[in-house]
C-alpha cells in the first residue's frame, strides 16, 4: 500500500463512533519488546539497527493483520509524510525524528502501527474508537503472541520484558484514552481531576503524548508502573478510572447547563461565531474553539449528524494534514492559519446556527436577594 | 525507614524528582542529603544519588568504572542518557537498578504475560526455588520423612527435559 492512499481516507479510529465516543475520543495500547542478544535502538551502531531491522521488519510484514500494509523505512518517507503520522498517532514524534535504520509499518485501517527501532526495537500500538480499551489490548496481544513465535525477545524471570528505558519494564505496556473534558475544564474541576487520577498512579498528559500541552481541553490518561502487576489489571484499573471520569465530566456538563447556562452558551456561541468568520487562526486556536463546537454537538446544539464532521476539523486543521492537502507547496504558518480559517469558514456556511431553545436560562434571583 | 545511601541512619529527608516526566523517589538521612548536596534542588539528579548507578560515586570510591560485558555500556551512559545499553545490562546494573525500579513501580518483580516458549521453563524454575526452600526447612526443622518426599520431587522436577 502507498502512503498516499493511507492519507486519502482518515483512520478507522478517528470515525468517533465506539462506546462512550462523545466523552472518550479513542483508546490505545502499546507493548514495547526487544530481541535478545541486540543492543538497544538508542546504544545500537548504525550496521547493528539495520541488521536488527531485516530480523523484524519481514515477521511484521508477514502478519495476517498487516495484509496490504504501509511498509516503510523512515528514510523513504518525507518530513510532511512523517509529521501527518504524527498527527493521526500513528508514529510518534521521537520516531518521525528517525532516518535510516528505523521503519513503520501500518496496517490498512490505521488501527495498528508497529514502529521498528523506535527506542525499541518493536514499539506496537493498537488505537481504536471510543472506550475500548479491552478490544485494543487483545487485539495487540493476538499479534504480540504471533511476532514471540518468530522473534527471539529480551525477558527476564524476574523483570518480565526488558526495555530500553527502565520505566516501561515489566509487561512494556503503556494503555491509554484520549478524553475531551470541556465541562471539568469551564467548572474549575480539571485540576482536581488530575491530581485524584495523579495520585493513584496514571499519568494525563496533552494531545501528543509526554511533554504536550493540554488543547482542545483534551487529555490523554495512561497507566504509569508497568512491573509487578498483569496487564489485565492495568488494562481493568485505567478503564474504572475513565468510566469515572466520564461520569464526572457528565454530571459537570449537566450542572454547567443547569447553574450556569449563560456561560456555557456564551463559549459555544463565540466558537461558532469566530470559527465561522475568522480569516486567520492558529492550531491551537482552532483546537480550543472546535473543543466548543464539539461539546455543542453532545449538548443537541447542533443536529447530531454534524458530529463526524466536527471531529474530522480536528484532524484536518493540524498543520501537516493542512500543508499535504495544499496546493501551494511550502505554506508559511501565516499562509496556513489562513487556509484553516478558510476550510473551517467554508464547512461552517451550510452548518445552522446552534440551537439553544431547549435550555432554560434561568432569570437572575431577585426576591431572594432583594431587601427593602 | 532507613536512608538509601548510607543505609543505616534514620530517613529525614524525603525526595521525589521528576525526571523526563517521570517520578523519582529517595530517602536520604541528614548527613548524606548535606553530603549529597540535596539542599540545592539544581545542583544534583537522583540517579547521582542510587547506588551502582551514580557515576560521581564510583569516582569518590575509585572503584572501577563498571561496564556491561555485552554493550560496553557504563553508569555514566545512563545517566546521560537514562536509557540502558542492552538487555544484558540489567543484569550487569542489577543492583542499582532495583532500588530505582522499585521508586518507579514499587515492585519489582514482573507478573504478567511470558513468552509461550520460556512459560514451562520459567514455572519450572519457581516451582524448583520454592522446593529448595521447603526441603532446607524440612532438614534444619529435622522433619526427614518430608525432606525425603520433597526430595524426590526436586529429582523428578530436574530430570523432566
């Protein structure tokens, strides 16, 4: 498969339709392994990563879930082709970095990603839609079970599977969702929220992984402490603390819309409005606003239907995705802030107006507070 | 709660250090969190301070500079880096390695998923280290007729291929 066939249509992920999709924007689970007997990526010279390269990248190919697959190595592939990988979370930054010696393989639906030489040899991930975080887990233990028949893996009696880094020893896995909370965002709970989930363990961190800053008040929620405890219980503690989590930014947006009607209206209104009529706007501008659109959408601002729409916006608007469906070839950041405003602009026209006859703004109190 | 350095005076100071995003935690008792220069947040990093993996601390020794056989990776790599050099290296760092790997995970000891074809080796080798344990109790609690039987499944166990 060519890598632009993989651009022309977004991954099965990011369609928003599993469970919990309005809430939980997608679940994904990462194994980290490495072959015996081989210097790891990072200590490895240059001939040792190739050699390391051609033992795995053949097996990964061979998978059965990896039929029709972009297969590439990391020099083939242009920085843009690379920084569109980054942004649908199909490689990660640290990779995109990476030249000769390293590869990507990715299957058709852009639900698997399996990065070779990575700080890993084998970096594999699964990403689905919603809450799935069981479905991704088995998913990716199926194919890790199928690669350990081939693939002669670094594990210890006692520390389980040995990874570069020190922190992911253990099982290798990282599990972790991609939540929106707007409604803890505007109610001043957010921070309570990640020191409760700090607290127990997880880690949050921004839209890109480690290191990013929170846009689009969305917030990616992983398990931290990979030795000592089976990955069944890591995968079951992270998937009890984002059904809390859902549950709480629920009861938020439910009490946004009862005691303060007039500010969540305000937000989603100015959204639209600025989305609608901007000529010039940033990423994380856009993030920020579309975050609005989006919870207008849960809310029945906005017919349903718009909802897939609005979540592609999120995608399309990322600087890359803008850049590779450009015309012009090197787009400056001013000349793409105003392509996105003029995409998002242009979607906008045929888009209603929000409806807001369903919510009751409540008159300001004034027998109780008023006195003679 | 004993100091993680000295290993021997009574914790008085309590650190936790985020490195790369990741939480660090040491104990340290008052005279080795002076020594270490704890005091000054800037002027020190924890894996300074564990021990096996501090390169500054091999140097105040003079000991040797500890080097893993298979990669020719040292303590000193890893502090730069906090990356390891090979699998081999946690065997070869395994003593300062625990002490961190336990501030990360608090245990220390993987209990999930095993390759298929190590399962039956790795049980197997479990299995034998718990037999070994109960025999040497049955002998020093002179219990012969147990350390007998025990015995005899140690052999059995040793022989299956």
């Amino acid at each position: 498969m060519k890598i632009s066939s993989l651009f022309s249509s977004s991954g099965e992920w990011a369609r928003n339709d599993g469970p919990h999709h309005q809430i939980v924007i997608s679940s994904r689970v990462r194994l980290a392994r490495n072959l015996r007997g081989h210097p790891f990526p990072g200590w490895a010279k240059k001939n040792d990563r190739l050699q390391i390269l051609e033992l795995i990248k053949p097996q990964v190919e061979a998978l059965p879930e990896m039929d029709d697959a972009l297969s590439s190595y990391l020099q083939e592939l242009t920085a843009l082709e690379k920084q569109v990988l980054v942004e649908r979370h199909l490689i990660s930054r640290e990779h995109a970095a990476k030249g000769a010696g390293s590869a990507v393989v990715v299957n058709k639906k852009q639900t698997l990603s399996i990065m070779i030489n990575e700080e890993d040899h084998l970096r594999m991930q699964v990403l689905r839609p919603g809450l799935q975080l069981r479905n991704a887990f088995k998913a990716l233990d199926k194919v890790d079970t199928a690669l350990e028949t081939k693939l002669d893996y670094a594990f210890h009696p006692q520390l389980g599977y040995l990874t570069a880094c020190p922190t992911n020893v253990g099982t290798g896995m990282r599990a972790s969702a991609m939540v929106h909370l707007p409604g803890l965002v505007l109610s001043d709970q957010i921070n309570q929220v990640i020191q409760a989930i700090n607290k127990i363990g997880l880690a949050v961190r921004g839209l890109y992984g480690e290191g990013t800053e929170a846009m689009g008040n969305l917030f990616q929620i992983s398990n931290q402490i990979t030795l000592g405890e089976p990955e069944e219980d890591i995968i079951s503690q992270l998937n009890n603390i984002i059904e809390k989590i859902i549950e709480n930014e629920g009861n938020a947006r439910q009490n946004l819309l009862q005691k303060k009607p007039g500010t969540l209206l305000d937000n989603i209104g100015r959204a639209f409005g600025i989305l609608s009529h901007a000529y010039a706007i940033t990423s994380k501008e856009a993030l920020n606003l579309l975050s609005f659109l989006k919870l207008g959408v849960d809310l029945g601002f906005f017919p349903p239907e718009r909802q897939a729409e609005i979540d592609d916006f999120f995608v399309i608007t990322q600087p890359a995705h803008l850049q590779s469906n450009a015309s012009q070839p090197k787009l400056s950041p001013e000349e793409r802030d105003a392509l996105r405003a003029e995409i998002i602009r242009e979607r906008l026209k045929v888009f209603p107006n929000p409806n807001t006859s369903k919510v009751v703004i409540p008159k300001p109190p004034t027998e109780e507070t008023h006195h003679e | 709660m004993v100091c993680d350095v000295c290993k021997t005076n009574q914790t008085t100071v309590f650190l936790t250090q985020i490195v790369e995003g990741k939480m660090q935690k040491v104990n340290l008792c008052e005279s080795c969190s002076k020594e270490k220069g704890v005091t000054d947040p800037l002027s020190f990093a924890l894996v300074d301070l564990l021990p096996g993996l501090g390169a500054e601390q091999e140097v105040e020794k003079g000991a040797p500079v500890q080097r893993c056989p298979s990669c020719g990776f040292t303590q000193a790599d890893f502090k730069k880096t906090g990356r390891l050099g090979c699998p081999v290296c946690y065997d070869t760092f395994a003593e300062g390695l625990s002490g961190l790997l336990k501030a990360m995970h608090r245990k220390t000891a993987h209990v999930g998923k095993i390759p298929a074809r190590l399962k039956r080796t790795i049980e197997l080798g479990v299995r034998m280290k718990q037999l070994k344990r109960d025999l040497d109790k049955a002998v020093s609690d002179e219990n012969y007729e147990t350390a007998a039987q025990l015995r005899d499944q140690l052999r059995e166990l040793e022989q299956t291929p």
